[in-house]
C-alpha cells in the first residue's frame, strides 16, 4: 500500500526552530509536497522537491532523500503565526496526491 | 488568496438532504480537485477532473457525484446527506494534471 507518516503534534518556542519530518512508501514517486494549513482554513502550498537536497525559500526550508523515502520543512525564527498543521503529500503517479494527516505545530512564548 | 473561489462559504441542511457546491478554479486552470476534511482529520480526496473529463477518483460515496463544465468550473453534488457528511469541503485547482493545487477557501457544511 501507499503511506504518509508524519508526527501528529510538535511544540516549539517563539524564536526557534523546529523540524517537521515525513516519511513516505508509495508505488513511485513524482514530487513531495508541502501545504500549511491554519484552522479552518484552506491549506496554502509552501514548497516542492522532486529532487534530493534542500531547497530553501525564507524562513522555511524543506528536505528530500528520495532513497530513503524521507523528507523534512524546516522553520526558523518561529513565529506565533506559524501555528498551523503541516502537511506532506506525495505524487507516487502524475494524477493522484497522497497525503500525510498532518503535523499540528504549536507555538509558544 | 489562491484565486479559486467556492461558494457557499457555510451551508446548514438537514438529513436526508440534497446540496450542490461550487468552484470555479484559478484561471487557466484546468485541472480541479475534490476533497473532504472533517474536524481535526486529514485531507480526503474524493476526485478529479481535468479539461471536463473525470481523470481520478478517490474515497468518494455513490451518494456523492461531480462534474466539470465547458467553462472549467465543477459542481459537487451531495444527495442524502448524513450527520457523518458535516465537513469542510475543498476544491484545489492546477494549470495541467500534475501541477501545483492551489484550494479555494472551503465550504462548511453542516447537516443537522
């Protein structure tokens, strides 16, 4: 079968940073996703990796090893505003993601 | 703002019920995606379409049924609506099949 794993809830402190894993086994592999998503909100995309290494884009940088079917969103400088699920989706073929439940991160001061 | 928009933002209906709802995707998009997440769960995807052709399907009841017009934007047809049915609804669209989804703001729906 095809599957996400990702933690189910972190905390960090305002200021730091954190690192957010997903791990994955899907029938190929075209793509890792990364979304955040606030309560009752919709999920906004944050990055994209196809190939291995890091790609960094602000404060936010995420983490591919395709052999080892691993990935990681790396925040820094954590604001309260990050509070939010994160979710890893993978694209195993190029019509269908599959999705992580999601990491909800919690914030505090 | 992703630019797809869905309406209604809420909806309150009662069991038994039939409710239509409605995205029209980002433009340019062809491709438009269904998902359902109920509280504090994951997203669930129900199905997709591309260019008006049903291209992929998820975990969606018979009860349930989509489609796509000419003009890109796609109706979700929920038919006897169950308590269990009370969810956020999604709809993510993309340039082409494999692309980016970019989702709308969701409609909650209710069923009382």
């Amino acid at each position: 079968g095809q599957n996400i794993d990702q933690p189910t809830e972190m905390t960090a402190t305002e200021g730091a940073i954190v690192q957010i894993n997903c791990t994955y086994q899907t029938s190929g592999f075209n793509g890792l996703f990364w979304y955040q998503q606030h309560a009752g909100e919709a999920p906004t995309f944050l990055s994209y990796n196809v190939l291995d290494g890091l790609e960094e884009k602000g404060r936010f940088s995420s983490f591919l090893s395709r052999s080892k079917g691993y990935s990681y969103l790396l925040l820094k400088e954590l604001q309260m505003k990050d509070s939010a699920s994160y979710l890893c989706a993978v694209r195993p073929s190029n019509y269908q993601l599959i999705w992580g439940a999601g990491t909800k991160l919690i914030i505090k001061p | 703002d992703s630019g797809v928009t869905q309406t209604p933002k809420h909806l309150i209906t009662a069991t038994g019920q039939r409710v239509t709802l409605r995205c029209s995707p980002r433009s340019g998009d062809l491709s438009v995606y269904w998902y359902q997440q109920s509280l504090d769960q994951g997203l669930q995807f129900l199905i997709q379409y591309y260019n008006g052709e049903e291209r992929a399907k998820g975990n969606i009841l018979e009860r349930f049924s989509a489609q796509q017009f000419p003009d890109l934007h796609s109706e979700l047809n929920l038919s006897s609506l169950e308590l269990g049915d009370s969810a956020l609804y999604f709809c993510a669209s993309s340039p082409q099949i494999a692309d980016t989804q970019y989702f709308g703001p969701g409609t909650r729906l209710t069923v009382l």
